[in-house]
C-alpha cells in the first residue's frame, strides 16, 4: 500500500530522514503501541506517537480527568473534567491524526486482563507510577515476550529504560519486588513538577519509535535519570540478573501476580 498525498505531506520530515524513509513510516503506521495510563507520562507519549503516524493506540486508565491533573497531563483539557481519561485522551488524538486507530480500555489493569490486552501490541509503554501495575506489566512483557518502555517520576526527578525480555535487564533485575505500601510517597503526598512529564513521557515515545524501526540504540542496560532541578541527565548501568525471579536462569514467579496498589495517579 502506498501513501496518500496527504500523508506523504503530514509525514514528509520522516520520510526524508534516511533512518526512517518510506518503509520506516510504513512501520510506524502498521505498527500498535499501548500505553498503560493516560495521565502524566502517557499524554506526550500518546501525542507524540500519534503525530509520529503509530497506526493503532492502545490506553488503559481506569481514572477520570480531575481539576488536580491538568498542571502535567497536557492531552486534556478544562472542559474534560470528570470524564474518563481514556475518552478524553481519544478525542485528542483522533483530532490530532486521523490515520490513528485508538483502542480504549477503561480499567485497571489486573492479572486478570493483562494478557488478553497485551498481547496484541507490538511495544508497552509503562505510564504509571503505581508500583503493583509495574511489576505486573513488566512480568507479562516477559512471559509475552513484548518490549517494555518503563518510566516513572516524583518531585524533580525521573528515570526510563527500555526492557527487551530474555535479552536485557527487566523491571525486577533492578527492583526485584514492590515496597511495602506507604514506604515509598506517592506524587499526591510527595508533589511533582508538572514538565517532568513532558521530559520522560517524550523520551518514552523516542524509544518506542525507535524499537519499532529497529534504529539507534535502545535504553537497554542503562537506567536514566533526569534532575530537572540540576538539569543534569545522568545514565546508571543495570545487568540481567541471572538470578531475576521472573527472568533469571530458574525463574520462581510463573504465574501473574495482583499486588495491593496505591494509585498515584501521575
């Protein structure tokens, strides 16, 4: 299938990048990414996907649009309050880019549905502060085999790195399990400047661009953080534990895991 003259002019600046061309945009709009919450970190990387020509949006949010969300979730607006965040994230993109296929799923995600969801996506993006949501999303990118974009912020500070299952460091190489609730504040308790989420959310989008075109080097290994503060970009080497309890030479957790959550609602 060719392009329309409509789409060779919205994705000209793409198609004339050597790294990307014709066949690289033709990717891009077979391609399906999820993104799991359409709050902080998931309004820009929905956005930027969508403008990028990504041809299927998958967002889960269980959430409705609240007054206190609209300093960093900048896909919606004033007059979305109290409508789901799902709904309202579909509308802006579907406006942005009808060549775009948005797929809603108004829910939390559970052991339950994960699977079913997950697997027909090519690229998961983490966009979720909630520490149980992490740890299942990264556990069924393992078992589904499904590259993982994690991301997460709180006050000043954010961190992102990309997981490629059974090849690099996955979410419980570094983290192992969740804290216990309560240990670790949450954005609600703690605060968090609302750019912080353009800055994670779009290198997110980056790097699931770059996963579906198979270009540059993914955020793989390497775990980085961003101080907004001190405008200081810091990169920290992560390995594959071989001892990874999900991921490891002699994996204990086989099954999916509901572990009690606190939403932060980033």
């Amino acid at each position: 299938m060719g392009f329309t003259d409509e789409q060779i002019k919205r994705y000209s600046r793409h198609i004339i990048l050597p790294e990307v061309g014709g066949k690289g945009q033709k990717k891009l709009l077979d391609s399906r990414v999820l993104i799991i919450g359409a709050g902080g970190l998931g309004s820009p990387a929905a956005l930027y996907l969508a403008a990028a020509g990504v041809g299927t949006i998958g967002l889960i949010d269980g959430d409705v649009v609240d007054l206190s969300n609209l300093q960093r979730q900048i896909i919606h607006y004033t007059p979305d309050l109290g409508k789901p965040k799902v709904t309202s994230a579909k509308e802006k993109i579907e406006s942005l880019n009808p060549d775009v296929n948005v797929k809603v799923y108004h829910c939390l995600l559970t052991s339950k549905n994960v699977t079913e969801i997950f697997r027909d996506y090519d690229v998961i993006i983490d966009g979720t502060d909630n520490f149980p949501a992490k740890f299942l999303a990264n556990d069924a990118c393992v078992f589904l085999n499904k590259p993982l974009v994690h991301g997460g912020i709180l006050r000043f500070v954010g961190q992102v790195y990309s997981i490629i299952p059974h090849k690099t460091a996955c979410y419980r190489c570094v983290f192992n399990s969740p804290p216990p609730p309560g240990l670790i504040p949450t954005c609600q308790e703690a605060g968090v400047v609302g750019v912080l989420a353009g800055v994670i959310g779009t290198i997110q989008a980056t790097e699931a661009i770059k996963l579906i075109l198979g270009i540059g080097e993914p955020l793989t290994d390497r775990l980085m953080t961003f101080d907004a503060q001190k405008m200081e970009f810091r990169e920290i080497r992560i390995r594959k534990n071989p001892k990874c309890p999900v991921c490891g030479e002699d994996p204990t957790i086989k099954e999916l895991i509901d572990y009690e959550q606190e939403v932060c609602n980033i």
